[in-house]
C-alpha cells in the first residue's frame, strides 16, 4: 500500500467521521448521518473527477473507499459524545482531511495532463466541495464562505506542491510538506481568528 | 414496449406531477413548476449516468422522456386544485416514481458493470436525487432528511432486488416484487409517522 | 479570433463580475466573492459539457477562461463602488452574459448532434445555472425563481435561434439578433417589472 493510498482511505475515514459528526441538529436520524458522511468523503473527489472526465469515480472503482466511509460513520456513531466533547475534534478531521486531498487531487489532476493553474484548482475542489455539497444539503453557509481562512488554506498548498515539484526532493516528502502547511495554516487561523482582507474596501 | 421502458416513462411521468406540484408557494410562475418538475423526473438519473459516465443521459438519448415530464407538468396544471385537493396525492405519486426509479437504476448500474453495493447506491440515489436537487433549489429541507423513512426505503428495496437476483425468478416478477417493497415501507412510514433511531443515542 | 470565441471570453467576464458583485452582503471576502465570480461564469457551460459528455471542459481546456474570470474578479475589486453604485449594473452585466451564452450554448450542443430541443434547453443551462449554482452556494433564491422573466427569455432567443438557422442568414447574424432578443426581453422585464402567468390559476 503505497503512501498515497494511505492517505486517501485515511483522508475519506476522517472526512466520514467529521460528516457524521454535522448532523447532530435537525438532520439526524442514522441515515442521514450516514449520508453526509458519505457525501462529505467522497463529494470533492466526485466532483473532481466528473470534471476531468476520468471514469471510474475513485469510490465506484474501489470499493474500499465505500468502506472506509462506512467504518468512519460508525466510528462517530459509537464516539459520538467522547468526539463532540472534543470542541475541537471537528475541526482536527476536517483539517487532516482538507489536508490530504488536496495534494491528492492536485497529483490526479496532474497525472491526466491538465494545467498547473487547473490542478491547483482541482486539488482544493477535491479538498472543501465535499463539504460544500454537505452544507448546501443541510442548509449550512458553505464552508468556503466562512470566515477563518479555509479554502484558501488548499490553495496555498497545493501551490506550494506545484513548486516543489520543480526541486530535487522525493513526491512523498513534498506529499508531507505541502499537507502540513495546509493544517498549519488551517489551525493557526482557527486558532487565532483570522481571516482574509474583505472584497468591499 | 419492454415492461422497463414503460416503467421508465411512467416514473418520469409520476415525478414531473410531483415536482410541479411542490411548488405551490414562493416559486409559482409557470417557467418555475416546469423546471421543478423537469429537475425532480430527471436529476436522479441524470446524476446517476453522469456517476457512472454513461451518455448520452437518458433523456438527452431519448427524447420521450422530455415529453413525459412535459406531460406531467400539464396534468399537474390542468388538474392542480384537484391534485392538491387530494392531500396524500404528492406522496402517492411521489412513491410511484421513487418504486420505480430504485429498481432501474439499479439494473442500469449493473448493466455497466459495477459491483451490488455500488448498484445499490445508484439505485437509490436515481430515485431520491431528482427530489433533493429541487429541494435545495427551492430552499426546502431536502427530502432525505426528514422524518418518515424515504431513501431507506429505497436502499431497502435495492438490496431485496439485488438478492432476488440469485434466485430463479424472472426479471419482471423481480421488478415488481421490489418496487412493491418500497411502496409498502414507505406508505406503511408515512401512515405510521416510522423514522429511523436517531444518530445520537 | 472568432466572434463566437469573443463572445465567449467577453461572456465569461461579465459573468464574473455580476457573480464577484453579488456577495456584497454576509460573504465578503476575496476567496469568496472570486469563488461566486469563478462559480457564475463558468457553472453553466460545466454543467452542459458534463451533461453531454463533451471533454475537456472549456475552462480546463483553454485557460483563457480562467484569465477572463480573474480578469473580472479583478474589475469588480478595482471599480466596486462606481459599479455597485450604478444600481444597474449588476443587471446589465448580467443580461450581457446570458444573452451570449445562451446562443453559445445552443451552437455547442448542436454541433455534439442533439437535438433542436435539448439544444434549447442546453442553451439555457448554459445561461443560467452558473447564477442557480451561485445562488444556492450564497443561500439565495435561485434567479430562475425570481419573478422577472429570466430564464424564459434564454430559452426564447434559443428558439429564434434555432428556427433562423432554417433561413438563410449567416450564422454571425444569426448570433447577433437571438443574442439581441434575449436581451431586449429581459431588460424589458425588468423594466416593467413582467413576469409570467402563475402556475396556480
């Protein structure tokens, strides 16, 4: 099992667990939680694909991204308080998840031959639209409106990916290295509220 | 006239009613109920070949699809105040298609090859998606949240047909049987006001 | 360069501004309001090469698009108040896009061998589901509920399209006055505040 694989039944376990996780106001029988599980791991990756026009999706070819959702909505289904105790546990999944896709979806988008400016677009598209799909189905302000630096965050990195792909270091390290500023940025902008300059001046 | 296609044309038929029904309220004017019912009878299957890079989309292929969803919005027009009258004629007509929708998407998703829990999914999602896509366009809660038993219903009845599969019994008898599961579970909900265990125990 | 091709590129960048202008309110932020000006331009011809399974999307296969977006983006950064102050603005920006990609989309759907009627209807998609995907994102009435004749007068100058093409005019004429009636019809709406018959008589 390469890296890579790793992280992306990784990425789509946590995406699940911090899907699951969203519904605890109205929506939340368990099918629905298993649904914007489901919709929050493999949307972005869906969307991604779908776009490229690379057939089969990743889920529909690889049945065990089907099963690391299901083992991540049950793993918050059977942690469900000792997770939301957590006030931040949220936000770490989610953040470990963006993380991870981006940098996949940038390497995929590369891998079939599309632009740099294009790939860093797919990769946070991979990364947040999961969410996004999630949000606009239960009604939330998506994700991407919010206002602590989010999807900016994917983009940052998956640039980063796109340069580092230009010097003499190994694809797993810049995998690392690029994931990592993604989460440092993330968290360090929940951490200390910040949030990008407004569109009005 | 295969039993399926006729099948497929009544489903279209009985959403597009359904569909233009919806939008008694805010979204009235006559573009909008064509649209409504247009995205209810189409958007499940539209999402499901898309899902699964079958094209031409069914009612891109065929065009008597485009007239049957034609033919429900006229109905629901022509008959409105006596549609509406019936109270429980939204969820009648809603159930039909959703029966019928289950089943043929799982069989054109196992048409093309992908594995039963895959088929499953799409079967479902041919179903409900076309009702959820109008839900978030008219700003409502989208069906597969709320309380009485819907898409589980579908699921459900998916999973029946896919065992049936193994036994020896014709196609047809199958189709029925299955969609009749899924009309049984979901106006047995409805009647008994049944939902689901909450995600949070 | 083609007229098609200007039109295209000029398309694209109205409908980058009117999207990047629109999140005035509670989504300000540059990530944000060049997301709904990306979102805007490109949602509907996305969703029509999906929907008809043409590959590459134009965005990803000619980055001109992208820089048409920016460039928008940026316009509407720059000039904010003088545009936002011209209370019109936003809807002749608006109108321009949907006038062109409208007749646009036509053209490519029929040059994929659809026929007449889903060409009509992918010529609207190309119109406005780059608004509709827009709005839902912001949580707003999608624009096709709006009372103002909207989507109506796309699918209108579609169909002049579509029945001039049986003339002999050239096809930059052609362009030219369905392009113009869409956007005589809607200014004329939005004028005399026009709107169609409602559903419910």
């Amino acid at each position: 099992m390469t890296l890579q694989y790793s992280f992306e039944l990784l990425g789509t376990f946590f995406f699940a667990i911090s899907g699951a996780l969203v519904v605890r106001d109205q929506h939340s029988d368990l099918f629905g939680a298993t649904f914007t599980g489901f919709v929050t791991a493999i949307g972005g990756g869906t969307l991604r694909d779908i776009m490229l026009g690379s057939y089969p999706l990743v889920w529909i070819g690889d049945i065990h991204f089907l099963y690391a959702v299901l083992a991540g909505v049950l793993t918050a289904y059977l942690f469900y308080n000792f997770l939301l105790g957590l006030r931040k546990t949220f936000v770490l999944f989610d953040t470990l998840g963006i993380s991870f896709f981006t940098i996949l979806g940038v390497e995929k988008a590369l891998s079939l031959g599309v632009r740099p400016e294009i790939a860093a677009i797919m990769g946070m598209f991979t990364a947040i639209m999961g969410g996004v799909i999630r949000d606009v189905l239960t009604n939330e302000t998506p994700v991407l409106f919010r206002k602590e630096i989010y999807a900016t965050a994917c983009l940052v990195g998956a640039i980063l990916y796109l340069v580092l792909l230009n010097f003499d270091i190994s694809r797993n390290l810049n995998l690392v290295i690029s994931s990592a500023l993604i989460m440092v940025i993330r968290l360090v902008a929940v951490k200390f509220k910040l949030s990008l300059p407004g569109f009005r001046r």
